[in-house]
C-alpha cells in the first residue's frame, strides 16, 4: 500500500493526529516550519534532517543518524533503518513526524537512495498506521519536483 501523496503550497493539512493520514507527503520548504510547530502542538515526536548537499547512502544515514538520535547500536545499512524506524521503542512517543529538507538535492545526486528511502519510510508509514500510530514523513522538495514525484 503506497502512502506516497504530493501537495502544492498552502494544499498541505494533514490532521497529524490521525493514523489513517499517515503517509509520507511531498512538501514545498516553506511548509516545514508550520508542519513542525503543528506537530510540537499536537506533542507529537518531531525529528528535523536537512538534506542539503547529501550526496548517497552514507550521508544519509549518517545524517539520520544523527537527527533521528538513533541507537549506538545503529548497523547503519538500509535494513537497520528499516527496523529502527518501525521499533521506534528507543525514541517513545505517542506519533511521529520526520522533515526532511533540500530532499531534491539527494533525489538528484543518488536517485537509487532516495529511493530506497522513500521505500523504508513508505514501510514505516504503513506499519504506523496499521497499529493505529500517527507516523508522517514530509519530504521539501522544489514546486516542480514536487509535482514529478507524485
């Protein structure tokens, strides 16, 4: 089941209390700030990763890392962030939402990785809902890539 769903500016309103909206969501940056302050309002968990000048898997991963606060234990390969983002056991809240800013700059220099992300958090996204979580993925990309990816 794809969550995938792509907005143009000021389109963007999902209720983030809802698992049944969870999904990941193509956003302009403009966006981000008042989605984040939404989810701060509604408590739930927010983790901020900026993508720009990320150039493939390993600073990907390094960055979501870091962002994501991920476990010492972290494999850092896509399978344990996979597991990681659906256990999220070690980072407890009642829903969660991820922002990701400059994701156009990772979509054009390593398209195969941002992929497979788009993959794990489509994953992540479905596994949420499907235990009545609220889990959001925004992902900023450019008005016109915005409308490519959907």
């Amino acid at each position: 089941m794809s969550l995938y769903r792509s907005y143009g500016p000021r389109e963007i309103d999902p209720n983030l209390t809802q698992p049944t909206q969870s999904g990941i969501y193509f956003v302009g940056s403009d966006d981000l700030a008042r989605l984040a302050r939404t989810a701060a309002r509604d408590e739930l968990r927010v983790c901020h990763t900026d993508l720009s000048g990320c150039h493939g898997k390993a600073d990907l991963l390094r960055r979501l890392s870091v962002s994501l606060e991920l476990p010492a234990t972290f494999g850092d390969n896509w399978d344990a962030l996979a597991d990681s983002l659906r256990d999220l056991r070690w980072m407890p809240a009642w829903g969660y939402v991820l922002l990701f800013d400059h994701a156009d700059d990772l979509r054009r220099s390593a398209a195969a990785d941002f992929d497979i992300l788009l993959g794990i958090l489509d994953d992540a996204a479905t596994f949420a809902s499907d235990n009545d979580m609220p889990w959001f993925a925004f992902l900023a990309l450019p008005d016109a890539a915005t409308e490519a990816a959907g």
